[in-house]
C-alpha cells in the first residue's frame, strides 16, 4: 500500500497589511489520496518580515493547516485562500483592538 512518492510542495510570498507572509502549500500531503483515497493539503503560513508577527489567525506567526485541495482550489490557490482568510479574521472586535493597540503610541 505505502509507496515511495517525491513530495511536492509549493512556496509563495505575499504581503498583509505590512507583513511579508511565507506561504507553503502541499497539495497532496503524504499521498494519503494514492493510498487512502483521502484529499489533504498542508499548508504552513508564517510571517517572516517581521519575523513571527502577530496575525489573525496566529498569535505566534506561525500556522500549519490541514484542509483539502479541492478547498484550496475553489478559493483560487493557497495565496488567495491565506489572504481571506485574514481578511475575514481581522474583523473580528477582538483582533481590531490589538492592531489598534499596536498602533496608539504609548509614554510608558
């Protein structure tokens, strides 16, 4: 059942709000469709400029996601998908009021 396969993984960049993002994306991630007829993607999300910024959907910088490929896909490919979803999540109250945070300069 298990076969030696080369994975494929590929590497993106794109920028949010300021932040330099690393997107890798694996669409077949460990074959698991050749063998068990399962489609799971990886992705791995991190911000590298500045390096391990906060983002909405990390407090660390960094995200390894399982999804499917057929998901990625009906997004438009993984920069896409990465993309709304930060959007989506930086609506949200909670992350609002940590980037203005950020942004309100303190004395102390």
């Amino acid at each position: 059942m298990s076969r030696l396969c080369k994975r494929y993984t590929e590497h993106h960049e794109t920028v949010w709000n300021g932040v330099t993002i690393a997107i890798s994306y694996e669409p077949r991630w460990l074959s698991l469709a050749d063998d068990y007829g399962l489609d799971t993607a990886h992705l791995e999300i991190e911000a590298i400029a500045p390096e391990r910024a906060p983002l909405p959907i990390t407090e660390t910088g960094y995200r390894s996601h399982f999804t499917t490929a057929n998901a990625v896909a009906a997004m438009g490919g993984p920069v896409a998908l990465v993309r709304t979803w930060l959007d989506e999540e930086a609506a949200n109250p909670a992350w609002r009021r940590q980037a203005d945070a950020k942004r309100q300069l303190t004395l102390f």
